[in-house]
C-alpha cells in the first residue's frame, strides 16, 4: 500500500510543479533581457508622441489579441498563401493598426537578447505604456507568455465585440472570457482614447433616439450619410488623448460615439457603476487596471507551448 502511496504524492507534486512553472511572473525576463522592458517603454512614449492615437491603437491590439485564442500574438500574424491570419476579420479590417510600432519594438529586443522576448508579451507591456504615456494608471504586467503558430479567422469574428452590441451582447462577450459586467464597464473606459471611422458610428448618429442631438448634428459633418467611411472621430470627444474617466461623463450626456458605447448607460444594469465611475475617476483606474491583468492572463502559452517569434508577423 506504501508504494501506490508514493507515486500519488510525485504525481500530484509533478503536477504542482507544472502548474507553478505555467504561471506568469513580473521578473520573468529579468535575468535572461534585463533592458526588455525599458526598451519597449521608450519605443512606446517614441511613437505616442508622434502620434497620441496610437496609444489607444497599442491598448486595442492586446484587446483584440486576448480575446481570441488568448494573449498569443495570433493577432500580428500576416496572411500567407495557405494561412489565413485574424487581420482581415470584419472587427480588425481596416481599422487595427500599430503592427509597424510592434515590428521596431520586436527588432530591438531581438538586437539586445535574441529569441527571448516574446510577441505577446510585447503586446502586453506596450498596452500599459500607452495608458501611462496618455496620463492613466500603471499596473504590473505579468510576463512568460509565448507566440502561438496558429490564428482563427472564426474567433475572430465571433468572439470581439461590435460597435453596434446590445448590452446584453456585451455582457456575454465579455462573460464567455470571464469577466463580469463590472469588469465590461472598467474595460470600456479603455474608449476614453483614441477614434473610430464613420462607418462604425454612422448608424447611431442618423438613428439612433438616445444621443444628444447637437453631438449627433456635428459628427454628421464629417461622417455624410453615404461615403467618407474612414473619416475619424475620436470616441471622447471631451478629452480624445487623455487616459481619464470622460467617456463615463460623455455616456451620461448621451455622447457615446458608438451604440455599444451607449449602450452601457441606457437604463440597464450597468447604469450604476457608469455613474461610479464618472464620479470616482480613481475606482474606475484601480478597476481597470486590474481588469487589464486579468486580461493578460486569458489562456497564455507558456513552457513548450508556442515558440518565441523572430517576426512577429510570421512563425518561425
């Protein structure tokens, strides 16, 4: 009885050291690309101050990442004769962009420790840089996830939430990765920065009863009834570059850009908490900073799984 005994107890800790070792780690590079995360900071504040939208297109790219297949860097996989990447997915075609910011990240890391520094990760940390470049929270990314060799074109398309989502759409999204509605809310705040085309909006702003009307009447200038689709709007238009809590304060206006904007303060369930962050601008970056690890922490590959990309936009 006293040796069945003994490989229950190696087994169960053979697999206490496999759960351990699969876990992320804030030092994970540390010892073996001590300059990593210096380096894509600097590369981060470079580009955000060339350009102030692209810290939200930086932020968007580990959102649409995680959602489908887990924070894997699928997402910067380019289409090649028999692959079929998650670009040309109707919530990522034509509008996800940044991948030429990630590319001169990855080749610097790659000049300071080769084969070391994964895609996914990068994805992770410049999301945070770029809250913290356009003036929001910081939050302690955790690190060890590796690049998968796959993406999905399907996932992709069901599993990112549209600009015209019920709130209930919304919430199932959201609650199929694991999040709660409270956690959707704080998440949402993210449309504090950055813009979107006419042709996400242009529904709202002709039919749309719940929107101000003078905000609706002054996006119709730019955004015609037909045509002009890739013409931008910013979705907060009280503060576009600033990581604050506005866009709560814009939905209780009736000024959400977008209909799932909206959707978040239109007498439903998330109504409340809306309201706690328009008039706690400090909860609502506490929330979404821990909503943001959560997210980092959606099915990474870590151990053997994956590889480490020397091209972001390709398997090795």
């Amino acid at each position: 009885m006293i040796l069945p005994n003994i490989k229950v107890r190696f087994f169960l800790l053979f697999c206490l050291i496999g759960i351990v070792s699969a876990q992320l780690s804030s030092t994970f590079y540390a010892k073996t690309c001590p300059n990593a995360l210096s380096t894509i900071k600097s590369e981060v504040v470079s580009a955000v101050n060339n350009e102030r939208r692209m810290g939200a297109s930086l932020l968007r790219l580990h959102f649409h990442d995680c959602f489908v297949q887990g924070c894997d860097a699928s997402v910067l996989l380019d289409d090649t004769s028999s692959f079929t990447g998650e670009k040309t997915a109707g919530p990522n075609a034509g509008s996800i962009r940044g991948f030429d910011v990630i590319d001169t990240i990855k080749s610097k890391v790659e000049s300071l420790c080769p084969g070391v520094v994964s895609c996914a990760d990068i994805l992770a940390v410049a999301a945070r840089d770029s809250v913290v470049a356009l003036g929001g929270t910081t939050w302690t990314v955790q690190l060890g996830r590796r690049d998968s060799t796959t993406a999905s074109l399907s996932s992709a398309n069901s599993d990112l939430p549209g600009p015209t989502s019920s709130l209930s759409a919304l919430i199932s999204s959201f609650s199929n990765k694991g999040f709660s509605s409270k956690e959707l809310v704080a998440l949402s705040g993210s449309h504090t920065i950055g813009q979107a085309q006419c042709s996400s909006f242009r529904t709202r702003i002709y039919n749309d009863t719940n929107i101000d009307s003078s905000f609706a009447k002054s996006l119709q200038g730019n955004c015609p009834s037909t045509g002009g689709d890739s013409n931008l709007a910013p979705l907060d238009t009280t503060s576009p570059n600033t990581f604050d809590n506005a866009y709560f304060k814009n939905l209780q206006s009736k000024k959400g850009l977008l209909h799932s904007d909206q959707e978040l303060f239109n007498g439903g369930s998330t109504d409340s908490q809306v309201n706690s962050y328009s008039s706690n601008p400090a909860s609502f970056q506490t929330d979404f900073a821990n909503a943001m690890i959560k997210m980092g922490n959606l099915s990474p590959l870590t151990g053997s799984s994956g590889q480490i990309r020397t091209n972001c936009r390709k398997t090795n």
